[in-house]
C-alpha cells in the first residue's frame, strides 16, 4: 500500500478538482475497453454519471429525491 506520502505525491499527476485519490483509484478497476472509449469520446461520461445518479435517487448535490425525481432533475 502506498504511504500517505506517495499518494500525495502521484495526486499532483491527476486533475481531481478536490476529489480523494481514494476515489481517483476507482479507475483502476474499470475494464480497459471503457477507458478507451472514454478517451476517445466514444461514451458521455457525464450523460453515464447522470443516469447512475438517477438510478440511486440522487439529484446532482448527492441528496436523495427519489427516482423519478431524481430522473426529472437530472433530465433522464
């Protein structure tokens, strides 16, 4: 496991905009044909976080609305 250190240090490798190397790393376990397709612009990361947030319930400040509120607000 990387030391406190470490991380900080390969954190400065990535734009995060605030976001945990923690939840940076969650990229590792993706199947590499996805991150090709997301950096070749293949697949709307934003269209695909949208519908996750939907199907939790969540609107787009993490609050639980329901679904298909959640839906509505996030214009699935």
């Amino acid at each position: 496991m990387a030391s406190s250190n470490q991380r900080e240090k390969r954190m400065g490798q990535y734009p995060s905009q605030g976001i945990a190397m923690d939840l940076i790393e969650k990229f590792q376990a993706l199947d590499t044909r996805f991150l090709l397709a997301l950096h070749h612009g293949d697949v709307d990361a934003v269209a695909v976080a949208r519908r996750e947030l939907a199907m939790r319930g969540v609107d787009g400040t993490g609050r639980w609305v329901g679904f298909a509120q959640a839906g509505e607000r996030l214009g699935i």
